[in-house]
C-alpha cells in the first residue's frame, strides 16, 4: 500500500498515481478487446476455409486477406497494449514502493 510513503502525502504524487491506475485499467480493456477480436479473427478464417473446403459456396478470396488483416492488427495492438501496460505498472510501483522527495529529484 501507499501507507506513510511520500506519494501518500503528497497531493501531486497522489493525482500522477491516480491517473496511472486509471491508465492502466483502460489498457487492460482494450487488452481485453483486441485478444477477443485476435481470437474472433481467427475462428472467422477456420471457419471461411471449411466453408471454403466442404460446401460449393464461393467465398470471396479478399474476404481471406481482410478478416487476415483485421487478426494481425488486433494482434498488433494487443502487443504494444501490453507493453505500454508494462511501462505503466512501473509507474504504479514507482509510486507505491520508491520513497521520493521532490526536493532531491531537483
């Protein structure tokens, strides 16, 4: 916790490590989100190709390339997502766990 630390005290360090958890958890949805769409993504391709493989419904081959596409950008994201949530949990831990005294820092 953030008992009798400085950021505890000070009303500054207190609102930057507000912000930071409000940060981290928006991260954490769209986190959420883009694993779903990546997942989403993929059970659309496996399914275009079974349809594709076992019935004479014709599927459009730039239908493949998008849902593809949609998959590897929801991937993407979810990637850097991951790492900004990385970088803002130091934040966090900076806060709760480093004494800091402005007047050193300066």
């Amino acid at each position: 916790g953030i008992a009798a630390t400085h950021t505890s005290k000070c009303s500054v360090c207190m609102k930057s490590l507000q912000k930071a958890r409000r940060q981290e958890s928006r991260l954490q949805g769209l986190q959420t989100a883009l694993q779903g769409a990546t997942g989403s993504g993929i059970a659309a391709l496996a399914t275009l190709t079974a349809i594709r493989r076992l019935s004479s419904v014709v599927v459009p081959q730039a239908l493949f390339g998008y849902v593809a596409m949609a998959s590897a950008a929801g991937f993407a994201g979810s990637f850097l997502t991951s790492s900004m949530k990385r970088s803002t949990e130091k934040t966090i831990n900076g806060f709760l766990f480093e004494d800091y005294i402005h007047a050193e820092k300066n």
